[in-house]
C-alpha cells in the first residue's frame, strides 16, 4: 500500500503513462515518488521496470535492489532482477532469482524460463542431468 494516496495517486499515473508507451513520462513520475517515499518499495520496483523498459539494464538493477533491500520476499522484483541479469548474460545469477521468485510465487508466469539444474529429474525422461 503507498505511504500516501499522493504516492498512490503518483504510482497509478505512472503506470497508465508507461502502457502508452510513454516511459519518459513514467520516469519523470517514478523519479519524484522514490524521492517522495524512499522507502516504498514499489517506487524502486515501478521504476526498475520502466528503467528496464528503456534499456537501462544497470540503472533498473540497482532499483531491483533497492525493492529488495526494502521487501526482500517482493516476487516480481526477484523476477525482473532474473531478466536483468540474464539479459546481461549473467546466466547463473539470473536463474537463482528466478528460482527464488518461484518459490515464493510458484505460479509466476516466468517459470518457464527456469532451466533445469544439475541433478535434477526431468519429467518424461527419467534421468538426471
């Protein structure tokens, strides 16, 4: 829940302006509320995504971070913190938050992007990897 309904207000703004297409827009308001609130979480989460949207891949992580210093079981953050990493070609780490963020969502739409790990069974084969 946002701190403020100013902040609610600011979070649903920004959210309407990124699904025009208008990232821009949306970081201009996700800038002010993490100023505004810095220790809302889904400030830094709302504008990791819109970071990633533009392809700030380093700035995006570090608000992953960030939302996760501040809520460390926040599903979506670990998420996107797996699609950051991964899309840098951090393979390894990108695959331990994935499966972090399974485990505390194990319907997370991104589990199909979950690799099997060494050792383990995969369905329909019988036999480890």
């Amino acid at each position: 829940k946002a701190p403020t309904p100013a902040v609610g207000e600011a979070i649903a703004e920004a959210m309407g302006r990124r699904e025009q297409y208008d990232w821009r827009g949306a970081r201009e308001i996700l800038d002010r509320v993490v100023t505004d609130a810095p220790d809302y979480a889904e400030g830094w989460n709302q504008r990791a995504f819109v970071r990633f949207l533009q392809q700030d891949l380093d700035g995006a992580l570090e608000d992953v971070e960030r939302t996760l210093a501040l809520e460390p079981l926040h599903f979506a953050a670990l998420s996107g913190q797996a699609l950051i990493l991964m899309q840098q070609g951090r393979l390894e780490p990108g695959q331990k938050a994935l499966r972090r963020a399974v485990e505390i969502h194990p319907w997370l739409k991104e589990r199909s992007m979950l690799l099997p790990s060494p050792g383990q069974i995969l369905p329909n084969e019988g036999k480890e990897i």
